[in-house]
C-alpha cells in the first residue's frame, strides 16, 4: 500500500561531482531526529561508569577465541597486525605536530575540509562536536581538540555479500588498512589549512562512534548495532579526526530508521546466534536494540567474523534510497523474504535460507568472561579452595608463575589492532 511522505532528505553524492541524492521518508516511519535518548541518563552514565574499549574489558574471550579460530583467521589478523602497527602509531602521535601555515584569521574550512575527505574515497562526511561521553576510559586523556570529522570508508560490496567468509573477513580488515592511510592525508591536509588534527585509527578506537556519526546526520543506528548510512548502509567503516579548525556542525535527521527496522526485523531473524533482540531496549540513557555479546561472540570467533547482520540488512545491500522509495510505494521491506537478500552458508553447516538457522547446542555458548587476569585470579581462588597449592618451594613456584602471568597481561599494549593477536604475541610483537 502507498504511503504518504513526511519529509525528502537530499544528501550528498558519493563522491565530489556526482548528483546529490533523495531520500524519501514515510509519515509512519517519523520518529527523531539521530537518536532517542535522555542526555541526564547519557551524562549519568558517562560520569559514573565510563565507557572502556572491549580490548581491555574483554581479553578472557579474545584468548579463548584464538582457541576456535580458523588456521586462515588466524593468518588474517596476524597480517593485519602486521600492516597496522606502523599507521597506528603515527595516528597516535600525529595530534602533536604543528600546522604548516598560519590559518586564514577567521575562515570557516568546512566545505575544503569535506571535499578533500571524499577526495580520498571517504563516501560519507559530517562535523559534529566530539562527544566525550561516549569516550573509552583509558583515552580521556588523550583526546586534545573538541571537533569530530567523521569520516566512514565504503566496504568492497561484493564481499560483503559473501559474509561469513574469509573472502569478506579480509575485506574488512583491508578496509580499515586503506581508511588508516587516507585518514592521515586528510590530516596532512587540516594541517596545511593552518591548524591540528589528531587522528583516530580505526584500529585504535577512542570511542564509541556510531553516535557521534549519528549527531553529524550521516545516518541512524540500525537492530543490528550498525550504523546505517545512506550510501552503503551498514558496510560503512567508521573513523573520527578531531581538529581545532574553525567548521561548522551538521544536525542529526531522521532516516526513519526506529521505526523501519521494527518492520524490517531481517536481522534480528536471520541471526546464527540469535544475538539480536526484536524490541528496543534502554541502555545507558539511550533506546536502542540491544546486541547480547554472549551469544555473537562465539559465532563470530569460530565463524570468520560472522557479520550475517550486515550482509542480510536491505539498506547495506540495495542503499537507503531503493530501500525507502520501495517501502513508500508498497509499504514492504525491499528483498525481505527473498534467498538474494536473507540466503546464506555456513562453513560446516551448509546453507540457510529465509526462515532456516543453524543450531548450535549449549555449549557452543559458553565462553568466559571479563578481562584475562581476572580469570587467572578467579582460577587461582579455585585452586587455593581446592587445597591445590602446596606449602614450602612448590607452591613458591606457583606464585611466581602467577605473578609472572598477571604482570605480562597488565603490562601488554592494549590498541585495537594488537588486541587482535593472543597475548604472548602481543609481548613479542
Ligand atoms: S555477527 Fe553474526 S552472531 Fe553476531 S549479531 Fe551479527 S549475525 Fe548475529
Ligand atoms: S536488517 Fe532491517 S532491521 Fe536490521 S538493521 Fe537492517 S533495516 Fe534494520
């Protein structure tokens, strides 16, 4: 059944010189603008339980992991590691140089700024305020300039759509590999406009990004926890430069994302691990669908990445502007229920069709938790409940061994990248 239009949002072209694109966004499907959320709750939140990256909060899965990966997984990330190492540290450090000129007293560089980022291959632009609150704990420190540019890279479309594979897994880490590079030119370029521009690695997150994406109206948080952008939807690969360039901010829109993906529920359905939840939930002062870690975790770790969520969402695999025009002429989800957009295999377990899963028994789900030296000191409790740790030199020996243990895991360097690596190669790395 048609439906009426609320309202038509134009939107750059992918890159500099094509045509702007329409969105057109169904009355039903009019909520809010960027995100629901109570800021007090945000502030809350923030203030009382900071955020911190799961390199740190979750090392006891990301070494357990390394226990189910495939022989090829393993060879991807150490590659990847690899390749990264060198760019991650120059972001890290690149907010310490100074500009190259003078800047222009008073000149706003925002259209120089987003031009030159779509130079470079970034599909999606926009400036907003770097959003502390949403910030991981051990980098509070480190953030120095109070403007976000957020830059998002489109992943290859092909091997999106060969998800879970390792033909698509390597994909996603060459992505984020190429963004690195360009990120830093457009560093390179904020500097020869006379000011700073600190560079956030893709792999070496500082934040959360996705509402910092969301609040410069490059799109809405989709169930399945991604960012869905207009272009290229949820195969958009997110990182942030902040400056203290004189720009102007753009504002959130509303995509009617809330309210599609309610209807849509193609990811919620299709998920392996039926990680994904129907209703939206409060979390941290914000509504939204709420992924359960524990159970995507171990699908992804012994499924290259897993990723069935991005791969069968309509707005990654048609763009937001099919998807909505099919939704205001017909009011139903474009591809839903189709083998093209719901169809996909499993290694091991064959392929899944619209309304097929695989099944996984309990224990496929039990995996541990927290951080790696909290589960020694909990394996290390047990042993001393079981009188397992003798009196005199032997049990010396022990406590040696686990000091020598929890000094290696709290000494380790914890970005993004290397936290992808088992923690003995972390050490060597
Ligand atoms: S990555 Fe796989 S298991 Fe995790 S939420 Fe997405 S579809 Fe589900
Ligand atoms: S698959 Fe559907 S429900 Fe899931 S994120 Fe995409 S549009 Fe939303």
């Amino acid at each position: 059944m048609k439906k009426r239009i609320s309202h038509v949002l134009k939107r750059p072209g992918l890159r500099n010189g094509d045509p702007s694109i329409e969105i057109p966004v169904a009355e039903d499907l009019v909520t809010t603008p960027g995100i629901r959320q109570v800021p007090k709750d945000v502030d809350f939140y923030s203030r009382s339980y900071p955020l911190e990256s799961q390199s740190i909060t979750n090392t006891a899965d990301s070494e357990w992991a390394w226990t189910v990966y495939p022989e090829e997984e393993q060879e991807g990330h150490r590659e990847h590691v690899r390749l990264s190492k060198e760019v991650v540290k120059i972001s890290g450090e690149y907010g310490d140089i100074e500009p190259t000129v003078e800047p222009e007293p008073g000149k706003d560089v925002t259209e120089e700024i987003k031009a030159k980022a779509r130079d470079l291959g970034f599909g999606e632009v926009g400036i907003t305020r770097y959003d502390r609150r949403y910030t991981f704990k051990y980098k509070k420190r480190w953030i120095r300039f109070e403007h976000a540019i957020c830059i998002a890279f489109e992943q290859d479309y092909e091997r999106t759509q060969a998800i879970p594979s390792m033909f698509a897994e390597t994909t996603h880490f060459g992505t984020y590999r190429t963004m690195s590079q360009a990120g830093l030119l457009l560093a390179d370029y904020i500097r020869s406009l006379g000011y700073h521009a600190q560079v956030h690695s893709p792999a070496d997150n500082s934040a959360a990004y996705i509402p910092m994406f969301v609040q410069a109206g490059l799109g809405q948080l989709g169930a399945n926890g991604q960012l869905l952008s207009p272009h290229f939807g949820s195969r958009a690969r997110l990182m942030i430069i902040t400056t203290d360039a004189i720009i102007t901010y753009d504002k959130p829109l509303d995509y009617g994302i809330h309210k599609f993906c309610e209807i849509c529920q193609v990811c919620v359905n299709r998920c392996p691990g039926r990680a994904l939840i129907r209703d939206k939930v409060w979390w941290r002062g914000v509504q939204k669908h709420k992924l359960v870690y524990d159970r995507c975790r171990p699908v992804m770790a012994r499924y290259t990445g897993c990723g069935v969520c991005m791969k069968v969402c309509p707005v990654q695999k048609y763009g937001m502007k099919p998807v909505m025009e099919h939704y205001v002429e017909t009011g139903e989800v474009l591809g839903k229920g189709t083998h093209e957009l719901e169809g996909y295999s499993v290694e091991g377990k064959g392929y899944f069709g619209p309304g097929e899963l695989p099944h996984f028994n309990h224990d496929f789900f039990d995996i541990p938790h927290g951080r790696s030296e909290d589960m020694l000191f909990e394996e290390f409790k047990e042993k001393l409940n079981n009188h397992e740790i003798p009196d005199g030199p032997a049990g010396d020996e022990v406590l040696r061994e686990f000091k020598k243990e929890v000094e290696e895991i709290v000494a380790k360097p914890v970005d993004d990248a290397m936290a992808l690596l088992p923690q003995k190669e972390q050490t060597a790395m």
